[in-house]
C-alpha cells in the first residue's frame, strides 16, 4: 500500500475508475475558436508567400546591378556576358552618402572584363586600337565621330581607365603598396583624365565605402556559394548522422544500461580529445609571425579562416571544452545515485519502445515537415526581401534643388531637371517602392517569422502528443501487447489532429508569442549596443532572463499538458493544469528523475554531434591528405561544418526526443496510476513490477539521497503485483470466453 500523501493546494488526486483503460477514445473536438483561427492565419501565409513570389526576384541578390537597374549577367539577357559592374569614377564612391542611398553617384555599367591598364579618353581618341578597346567601358548606343569632350559632357564615357580587378562581380582599382606609398598599377599618381594629376591615396576612401556598402551581400554570397559546392556532402553528413542515431536509439532498445555509459565514456572522450586538438593548433602557431594578434585587434573579419591563425581563437576553444568537460564530470559524480535510476528508467522506455517499434522512426516525419516549415519560410523571406521596385534619383556634381528626389531615367533628358541641373544624372539608387504592398512590406516580413515560429511549434506539439498517446497506449494495456491498438502511432496521430487541432495551435501559439518577444529583444540589444544607458541596458538584461526562464517554463508546461491531452482529450488550459497540479503532487519524484533523465539523452545528442562535427572538420578543412581531391573548394569551410554540426544535432534531438518522451509519458501515467489505484486485488496497479521499484527507489533518493535506503520497500510488494497482474489477465480472458 502506498503511504499517505498530502495534497494540500495541488488538487484532487484521481480516484478509482474500473472502466478507465488508457486513451479515452469517446473524446470531441478541444480548442475550436484556436484551431479555426489557426486555419485563416495558414490560409494568410499561403496568400502572403503567393504575394511574395509574385513580386519578388532573386536575382537582385545574386546579380550587380548597372544604373539602369539591369543585372549584370543574368542568363538569358542581352548582358549574359557581361557579368562584371564597372565604375565610371570610383572617387565618386567617397561622398558619405555612399552609405546612406546605398549606391556610387556615378555611372556605373556591366562590362565582360575589368580594365587592365592606364588610358584616358582624350588619348584613346587619338589612337583606333585604343579607342576600340575604350569603348567597352562606354555605355551603349556611342557615336565614335562624336569629340571626347563631347563624349565626356554627355556622360557616354568614363573620363579613365584604371587598372582594376575583379572583387564580388565589380571592378575595383588594384591598389597596392609600394615604399610605403599607396600605388595603383604600380605608379603612385595619375591621370584623372580631365587634366589633372591625382594621388593614388585619393582611391581609398572611394573604394573602401564600396566595400562596405557591398560587404554584406559579399559575405551571403559566398557562403551562398560554398553551399552550391558542397551541398551533397552536407546531405552525406546528415545522412550519417540519422544512421548514427537510429544505431543509438536501437542498440538503447537492446543494450539501455550498457549504451547509456558508452555515451558518457566516449562524451568525455570526444571533448578529451577536442581539448587536445585545440592544444597542438594552439602550440604550433607559436612561431607562426602574426600569431599573437589579439582579437580586440584585429576586429571583425568577413574571411572568418582569418581568426583560426590566431593563437588567442584556440586558447578560447580550449577554455570553453574545458569548462565543459569539467561540468560535466562534476555532474556525472554528483548525480551518480539518480543516474543509476535514471538508466533504469531508460531501460524501462525501452520496453516500451521495444512495443512501439514505429516510434522511433516518427521523428523522419516530423523532421521532414519542420524542412518543409524552414523552406517555405526562408523562400518567401527572400522573395518579400527583394520584390521593392528600382528606384532611380538624381545625382549631381554641381548644386542642384532636385538633388536626390525621384526621377525617370525614360524622359529625364526633357524634364525640368536636366534643364535646371544640366551636370545631373539620374542613376538607380536601390530598391523599394511606394505603393500600399511596400508601405506594409516590414509588416508582412513580421507575419512571416511569426507564422514560422507558430508552425514550426505546431509541428513539434503534434509529435509530442501522438508519441504521448502512443505510449499512454501501451502503458495502460494490461496485457501487452494483446490490448494495445494495432497502430498506436497512427491512431494517435488520427486522434491529435482530428480532435486536437485547436489545442496543438493553442499551446504553440502561447510558446510562438513568448519566442517572438524575444527576438524583438534581441534585436533591441543590437540596436542599443552603443548605447551609454547602463540602466536601460540592465532593464533590458532581465527582460531578456525572464523571457528565456518563460520559454523554458512553458515548453515543459506544454510538453506535460500535451501528455493530459493525449490521455483524456480535455481542452488545453484543462489539461495544463491538471499535469501541473499532478506534477506538484509528485514534486520529489520529478526533480529526481526529470533533468536527470534529459542529461543523459543531452549527453547522446552531444556524442552524435561531436562525431558527425570532427568527421566534417577532417573532411572540409583538408587537414587529412586522403579528403583533398575529394572536397570541394571553398572560401569559407566552416560553412558546411557548422551546417552538419547543427543538422546533426537536431537530427538527433529528434531522435532522442522520443526517449525523452516515451520517459515523461510513462512517468506521468505512473503518478496517475498511484492516485487511481493501490495495489490490491480489487484495484491492482497497471505498471510493472520494475517500474514500480524504479520510481520507489527515486522517491527515497529524493528523501535520504541514498538508494540503499530503497531496501525499505518490501520485496513481498513485488511478488503481490506480479501475482495481481496474472490474476488480471486470467479474469479478461474469462470474460473474454
């Protein structure tokens, strides 16, 4: 008999019901208005993402565009083969505004190749073969009987050529050093091509705002393109990773005891040898000249290989694996009593998984809805990002009224403008517009991630209630597995949606709201970097701890209510709080086991990680000769790594997630069964003699922290729940006959 409870504020334990067995199939529909509402704001999405890939165009991403607006090319189009943007004046790039209209106040056209040598126009015209080869870089449509300075007036030609390079598809002056002096094509001066000689120095400031202006779409570009290169062996990578997990999650189905300190041996192994790894990079840049650089010097680096021949980047990886392999061994020998519980509850999961086969692989379904979620999601980000319109503004050298306002490049040489400002221009600008879709084009970028967020939880919610039901199923069938469905997941699976649509989207939407608060935030944080108000910064600080502390409340308050849902189909606030109040009734138990019991599965989600991330390490980063012929170029490495070290880990956190929730399922109904049942012949109790002793060895740990002291329970107990569960299957199967 289990001792008396005190239930005090924590509701009303469950009392005896003989013709409750598991799932209660006679359930209705929970959460109407919620899955209704959830219905339209799809509905929304969908019409967003149509909006969105209507007016949107990619290709002013991948593509430079000339002052035209054209794409420089772009396949298909008559500048096919001009794929590189050449500057008139790249002086012209210093003005401040540069960085403010996000384009040169310059002609700028697309060219097949950048210029390779000094000429100006006034010599070109005096010589054919130079003229011939200037005119590449003039816009189309020129008169070669036309004077250059006619030419020049017009604004058909560049006044010079500089040499110049390609950098990010545009043509910038190859600038270099020389005795300390800044040269370009090795000459320190040059001709600006209007009579007057200018110093090299005077190209900095036009080329470095440029930089900046382009810096951003530089760096999306190139990791753009390293994902084009090694796509597939991403996909590889991910692959071994899901074949690693299920190995794990079946030898746990077989050997849980023996495979759980696997994973804690080879844990603190693999971070061991991170640990070493780190220490040999770190001792051999010592002779390396410019090692010693520290990281507050050389600042932020779009080239991030950069910071890996620094010696101060390996000392941080080195501190950072140490601390956690420190916390981690202490935790391993403080929760050494509860990880023995902890195993045996796994052990336990495993039986019940062992019954539940198609479990472990439901989560490829929920992984592959979550790819369909982040999909659609990045695609009509990208679409929204870049379906504003060409904008075109006068550009100016002389004072001019109409400088910067909106212009129409098809009817600019007759308008007002021109006649007023006859040295003005009107060049693209950017991209944007002014019509009711751009005015609300922020709000509909907002919709977007919050609709990303509220089905990507929607999809997770619905994996976590049909594993709950299922398991539910199997723990409250007497005889296994004679009374369990034929299809436990699928029948779970019809249940949730069927009738629990509306507390899926309930309970995900409370999550959605939380994790968008706090990506606004964040992004409040960036904004406010430079800010001096330290009480403005430390408000912020505790806004950002408590709203995480909230996420992390309501994904467990969820995650229970879920289980409650799948159990007696009640709506969500209901079946909220009754996991809450049972968990409160059960509160020694749930510290015992809980966060003990994810450690461990935290601990094989790392294991998987850490092997999947240093086969990646080896095979991008050409450190072992066998990979070199074999792995693509790039221009940053740790793209594709980073991207397996992160699909690796969700890939087994999915995986691992159906442990975790076959182990809270369990736990749940055997606080149920407790409060149902006492272990008479009249009410026997539907767990496992094992399970039993399991939790009851958890409750004294809780008590006395000792699991010797579990020799309490007498082991009578076990022999009369083993004879009560015979007599109860021989009393079915009479009634049965």
């Amino acid at each position: 008999m289990p001792e008396e409870e005190h239930y005090g504020k924590h509701g009303e334990p469950r009392k005896y019901d003989p013709s409750f067995k598991g799932p209660i199939q006679n359930r209705g529909c929970t959460d109407i208005i919620c899955c209704i509402l959830f219905i339209i704001c799809i509905l929304g999405y969908v019409a967003v993402g149509i909006l969105a890939w209507s007016q949107g165009d990619p290709r002013k991403v991948i593509y430079p565009t000339d002052s035209r607006g054209q794409f420089c090319g772009q396949v298909g189009t008559p500048l096919e083969k001009k794929p590189l943007l050449f500057y008139f004046n790249i002086m012209k790039c210093a003005s401040p505004l540069v960085l403010l209209e996000f384009q040169c106040p310059t002609p700028q056209i697309c060219v097949e190749q950048c210029p390779d040598r000094f000429m100006t126009l006034l010599k070109a015209k005096s010589n054919n073969a130079d003229f011939n080869y200037y005119k590449n870089f003039c816009k189309d449509g020129l008169d070669d009987n036309l004077d250059a300075l006619v030419l020049l007036s017009s604004g058909m030609c560049p006044a010079m050529l500089l040499p110049s390079r390609a950098f990010t598809r545009r043509c910038f002056p190859a600038l270099g050093q020389k005795g300390g002096q800044i040269t370009v094509g090795n000459n320190s001066q040059f001709d600006d091509g209007r009579g007057n000689i200018r110093d090299a120095n005077d190209l900095v400031a036009g080329v470095k705002n440029a930089t900046v202006v382009i810096e951003a779409r530089q760096v999306v570009m190139k990791i753009f393109e390293d994902y084009t290169h090694s796509w597939y062996w991403i996909l590889i990578g991910l692959v071994i990773a899901v074949l690693l997990s299920l190995l794990f999650i079946v030898l746990l189905r077989y050997l849980a005891g023996i495979m759980v300190w696997v994973m804690i041996v080879m844990v603190i192994l693999v971070i061991g040898y991170g640990i070493f790894h780190c220490s040999m990079e770190y001792v051999n840049l010592k002779s390396e000249p410019g090692s010693n650089v520290t990281l507050k010097d050389l600042g932020f680096q779009t080239d991030f290989s950069v910071y890996l021949h620094i010696r101060q980047t390996w000392l941080a990886f080195i501190i950072i694996l140490s601390i956690v392999e420190l916390v981690i061994i202490l935790l391993l020998i403080f929760l050494r009593n509860r990880l023995l519980i902890a195993i045996a509850l796994i052990k336990e999961a495993s039986r019940a998984i062992g019954h539940v086969m198609s479990a472990l692989f439901y989560p490829l379904f929920t992984f592959a809805l979550l790819v369909m979620v982040i999909a659609y999601w990045a695609v009509t980000a990208v679409f929204l990002s870049t379906s504003n319109q060409a904008v075109y503004k006068v550009f100016n050298e002389t004072a001019c009224e109409y400088s910067r306002q909106n212009c129409d490049p098809a009817n600019f040489s007759t308008s007002v403008m021109q006649t007023e400002c006859p040295r003005s221009q009107c060049l693209f600008a950017f991209y944007g517009g002014e019509t009711v879709y751009h005015k609300y084009l922020i709000g509909l970028q907002f919709y977007n991630v919050f609709l990303f967020f509220w089905c990507a939880n929607f999809v997770t919610a619905l994996g976590q209630m049909t594993l709950a039901g299922a398991f539910a199923s199997y723990y409250w069938a007497f005889v296994k597995p004679d009374d369990m469905p034929a299809f436990p997941i699928f029948a779970s699976l019809g249940r949730s949606l069927r009738y629990h649509t509306g507390s899926l989207a309930f309970g995900s939407l409370i999550l959605s709201i939380i994790q968008v608060i706090r990506v606004l935030l964040e992004y409040i944080d960036h904004k406010l970097q430079g800010a001096q108000n330290k009480c403005t910064k430390f408000l912020l600080c505790c806004l950002k701890c408590c709203f995480w502390c909230l996420e992390k409340f309501i994904k467990f308050l969820n995650r229970n209510a879920y289980i409650m849902v799948a159990l007696y189909g009640k709506n969500f606030c209901t079946s909220a709080r009754d996991a809450f109040f049972l968990l409160m009734r059960n509160m020694i138990r749930v510290a015992v086991l809980d966060k003990v019991t994810d450690f461990l599965l935290f601990l094989g989600k790392l294991l998987i990680m850490g092997l999947v991330g240093i086969f990646a390490f080896f095979f991008f980063s050409g450190r072992v000769k066998a990979f070199e012929s074999t792995a693509p170029t790039l221009n940053y490495y740790w793209v594709p790594i980073l991207t397996v070290v992160l699909g690796s880990y969700l890939i087994a956190h999915g995986f691992f997630s159906v442990y975790a929730m076959c182990v809270d399922t369990l736990f749940l109904c055997f606080c149920e069964d407790l409060e149902r049942n006492d272990g008479s012949a009249a009410r026997p109790y539907y767990m496992s003699a094992s399970l039993h002793a399991i939790l009851s060895v958890s409750k004294d740990v809780g008590d006395t922290g000792d699991p010797s002291q579990s020799s309490r329970q007498p082991e009578e107990q076990h022999i009369q729940l083993e004879q009560q569960h015979i007599q109860r299957q021989e009393r079915d199967q009479g009634a049965g006959q």
